[in-house]
C-alpha cells in the first residue's frame, strides 16, 4: 500500500523545539457550561527549552540530559512507543485509505508528552527500534521537553507501527505491526531504576504485560517505584488484538491490579474486565476498587468521567466538540490529571478540587480529538485554560 508523501507530517528533526501546537477553536466546536476555579490550574512555568538531537547509541548519553529541576514533580511513564498510522479520511477501510498521516504514538509516550506539554515534568521509559522510526521518536521526546534518558534503542528489531482506521464517528480500529517489535525486547537490565526513584508518579499500561522479556521489565520497574514510595498510575488501555486470547488479556490486566494507586478504565474496559457486567453500574464499578486505592477514573468519551475514592464519587461533564480522531483523547485525559497530582496530591482528599482538576483533564481529552493523531494532538497548558474560559464565558 502506498503511503502517499504529502500526507506525511513527521519527515525529519526539527531544527528547534517545539513547545506548543495550534489547537485554535475555529469550526463548529461547541462547548457546555461548567463552573471552572482557576486555581485548580495553577501549574509551573512550561519547562525550558531543549535543542533536539539526532541519536544512534543504545540509550541517551549523559550529555543530553535534561537540566535538573528542584522546583517541578516527576512523572516517568513506562511502556511502549511507536508510529500511528491514521487515514486522512475517515469512514474507510484500511485498503480504501488514499492516505495516512504519520504520527507518533503509544500511550505511555502521549502521556509523557501530554504532561510536558502541560507544563509539567516528564520522563519516558521503553525501547524503539534502532531505525528512523526509532531515531524520529526519540527526537519528538526531546523536542517536547520530555526526559528520555531511559530510552533504548533495539539493533535487532523494529520499532512498532499501528495503522488505525478512522470510522465517520472518530473510533478507531487497530492494525499492529509487531512481531516482535523492539518495545517487546526491553529487558530489566536495561532500566534506569534511578530515574524511576526520582519520580513522584510511575505511569504504566498493560501492553509491556504480554510477552517477556517486557513482562519482567515491567514488574521490576514498578515494584521498584512502589518500594521507593512513588505513587503507581495505571491505565489498562485494552488492546485485545495483541493479546494471545481474551482470558490472557483480562488475567494479565487484573494481575497488577492490586498494586496500582490510580486506575484509569473506559466503560469498554469495565465490561470487559466483569465480562459483561454493566459498567454504568457504581455497585459493578466498586468491585473493581481494591482496599488501597486512592483514585479509580472512569472515562465516558464525549460525556466525561467519573471518579470513585473512598469518600466520595461522582460525574463531572465534558466538553462537547465534533470528533476527528479519538486518537489519544483517554491519553491527554491521564496527561492532565498527572499533571495536576504529581504537584499537589492532596487533591485526592478535597472533592471540589479533584473535581476542578477533572474538568481540566476532560478538556485535555476533547482538544485531543479535533485533530488527528496522539502526540500532534495534544494540547498545551494555555490552549486548555483558554477552551475552559470560553466554555464559562
């Protein structure tokens, strides 16, 4: 299949950083009503720019790294990074597709980007393919500010590639290419347990789960974080084709389920992990709250979130916007209330406030999905503010 050029956005390193992107709000966007205090967004100053460089070695070496930084909280987000490839037109079949913009993707990797993007602090942990991919992912991670030094490059095996198709309504449908993919390879030796130590929250998802020597990586990495106090994120983003079956896939979800202390699941994930239970049931939603979890989200889409803790539960509405691309929505969505915790997690414990700071991640998501693609998508801290005023205005 042809990949025509001109749909291609990613062809190169940028020759400076780039820190924001143009989410305006022109077009038939519509946005409801909701009360917003400010102070729920009051984050640090946007990080400092860093120059982007080429790399070939195995990992980043010690003379790129980002400066220290006493004053913002580490997020590291582990797990896989690829290649999204999405139809320039939606509504068709992957052999229909004229086109495809390229774009960079893979959960963890948007999450990193998200909260830097937000002004916050970021590291990514996982493996690429020693190819162009490879090299262009790690570039993108540099040039949005994210902390790559516990990046890996993989000489024997590819990075991953996912080609999504698009339907009229903005859901997708995944085709991987990973056989195996050099995220699959990264091996516990090659972790960097001292940026893991320094981070106030470990993000992971269950992908790193299905196939050794990731699995065990994965498991060293956040049995590490959690013996050093670090609060553990988990988002199970299923992805039921790259699972050997569907009872491995809910087995290896619910195997670290227990050690999480923020879990955030979609309805779709509910019902599956119940196995056909309602998942706008609070009682089927409370069984998956386990004793020491602090914060359990449940995404709705275009109708927002809920939240479950041990004191309180609730609803909080999104914004409405027309759907390109859902393409990294439940992403941007983690990015923005990581961001808001990792600063000040006594939001756990003051319901207006965690609802302030809900409000903002569900911005996050919305802006995400008038565009297409994960990492192009996202939004900055200002965009966000600025969508959240017009929407009380």
């Amino acid at each position: 299949m042809a990949l025509h050029s001109t749909a291609l956005c990613f062809s190169g390193v940028s020759s400076s950083p780039r820190t924001s992107l143009s989410n305006g709000f022109s077009g038939s966007a519509v946005f409801s009503r909701c009360a917003v205090k400010a102070s729920a967004f009051s984050t640090p100053p946007l990080l400092s720019s860093i120059t982007p460089c080429r790399l070939r070695g195995k990992a980043i070496p010690s003379d790129n790294r980002l400066p220290e930084t006493n004053e913002l909280p580490l997020v590291v987000c582990f797990g896989e990074m690829l290649i999204d490839f999405v139809p320039t037109i939606s509504g068709l079949s992957l052999a229909d597709a004229p086109a495809f913009k390229k774009a960079p993707g893979g959960a963890p990797a948007n999450v990193a980007v998200g909260i830097a993007r937000l002004g916050g602090s970021s590291a990514f942990i996982g493996k690429v393919g020693e190819d162009e991919f490879g090299y262009m992912l790690a570039d993108i991670l540099k040039e949005n500010n994210v902390n790559s030094e516990g990046m890996r490059f993989d000489p024997g095996a590819r990075t991953a590639l996912a080609f999504v198709t698009l339907r009229s309504d903005g859901e997708r449908e995944f085709m991987f290419y990973r056989n195996p993919s050099a995220d699959m390879l990264l091996q516990e030796a090659e972790l960097d347990f001292n940026l893991i130590k320094k981070a106030k929250i470990f993000h992971y998802g269950s992908i790193s789960l299905i196939t050794e020597p990731c699995k065990s990586a994965h498991i060293a990495a956040a049995k590490a974080a959690k013996d050093a106090g670090v609060i553990l994120s988990y988002d199970p983003n299923l992805r039921l084709p790259l699972w050997p079956s569907a009872e491995d896939a809910r087995e290896g979800i619910l195997s670290i389920w227990k050690t999480a202390d923020i879990i955030k699941i979609s309805e779709e994930e509910i019902s599956f992990l119940t196995e056909g239970e309602d998942p706008y049931d609070d009682a089927v939603v409370r069984k998956l709250y386990h004793p020491n979890l602090k914060l359990l989200l449940v995404t709705e889409g275009p109708d927002g979130c809920r939240y479950y803790t041990k004191e309180f539960s609730g609803r909080v509405k999104a914004m409405k916007v027309d759907a390109v691309d859902t393409t990294g929505a439940g992403d941007a969505f983690v990015a923005g209330i990581l961001s808001q915790l990792a600063v000040d997690v006594s939001l756990l414990q003051e319901e207006d406030r965690l609802r302030d700071a809900l409000r903002f991640a569900n911005a996050c998501g919305a802006l995400t999905v008038m565009e297409r693609g994960a990492i192009p998508s996202l939004p900055t801290r200002e965009v966000v503010l600025n969508a959240l005023l017009k929407s009380v205005a």
